[in-house]
C-alpha cells in the first residue's frame, strides 16, 4: 500500500486511498473522505465513505486537485485498519490534532 496519498480537493475535502496518476486525472481505489470530529482530547479525525455509491475505482480530474501527499503514521495506521491487512506501523498513537 506504498501508494496510499492523501488529495485536497479545490473544494476543501481530503481524500485518501490508494492513487494512481494519470497525465489529468487521479484515479483513486478504497477512496474514504477525512472527517474531523472534537473528542475529549481534542480535534481528531476519522474516515467516512467517499462516494459510497459508486461501483470500482473514482476518477478525480487533476485541475480539482490543490494538493497531495503521503499520510503520517496515525492516519496510514487508521486506514490500512480497514482497508489494509490491518498491519500497524510501529510508534504510531492515537491520531489527535493538537
């Protein structure tokens, strides 16, 4: 999963899941939009369906892309959770925005 990334959409969403880019587009696989919630440590992030009706892989044009890049541990940890083989990477805690 060595292609897992993160992608800010010009519309403010963060997505991630497991990309492949083309010369104008991002074609993203388990794609699971970033949510943040308040909990009693403070703001933290969650993961959510991205498009949950839409059957295979969702095509992401690259002029609807501000930004990309790779999760840190906590997140890729969180991912790889429910779409990985559930393989931890060590040192990663809770997620938590400080």
């Amino acid at each position: 999963m060595s292609n897992v990334k993160i992608l800010k959409l010009m519309s403010g969403e963060e997505v991630i899941g497991e990309v492949t880019t083309t010369d104008a587009l991002h074609v993203v696989k388990n794609a699971t939009s970033i949510i943040y919630q308040q909990t009693e440590k403070g703001l933290g992030a969650g993961l959510a369906p991205y498009m949950p009706y839409v059957e295979g892989d969702i095509e992401i044009r690259d002029a609807a892309v501000a930004s990309f890049g790779v999760p840190g541990k906590e997140m890729l940890n969180q991912y790889n959770s429910i779409f990985g083989a559930g393989i931890v990477i060590a040192g990663a805690n809770e997620m938590a925005i400080s």
